[in-house]
C-alpha cells in the first residue's frame, strides 16, 4: 500500500473552514490493533480493510456517529 499524498494547502484550507462551518473539529488519534476485529465485528469496517486508513478512519467516524452523536441527550 502506498502512503497517501500530502493535500495541497488549498484542499487543506477548504476542508478546515467546511469542517469549521459544521462546528466539527479534527483530531488524531491512534487506533490500536485489537480495535480493527471489533470495527470488523460491528459491520463498520470489513476484513480485507485492516490496513486501509481511510476505511478506518471512516469507521471511527461512522462509530463515534452512531455511538456517541446518534445517543441525542440521553447519555
């Protein structure tokens, strides 16, 4: 798999201010190994993903959505 390439700053630029707009904020943050067998086993990522970071970082978004955001002000 090939690294992904640097965005250039005005892609960089233009994804800040959408990001900024919807109030969201962007972080990094270090997944560990035994958590890609539980994404897999949510239906969020699938198995032939593991190295993908992309599909795992689209994962982490869609579970922190479903988790987190989609609780409402329940918990």
């Amino acid at each position: 798999m090939t690294p992904p390439r640097p965005l250039p700053a005005a892609e960089k630029q233009r994804r800040y201010r959408e990001r900024q707009k919807r109030g969201a904020i962007s972080v990094r943050v270090d997944v560990p190994p035994q958590a890609i067998p539980a994404l897999v086993a949510l239906g969020l990522l699938y198995e032939h993903q593991p190295g993908d970071r992309q599909a795992i970082r689209a994962a982490v978004e869609r579970y922190i959505s479903e988790t987190l955001v989609g609780r409402g002000s329940d918990g």
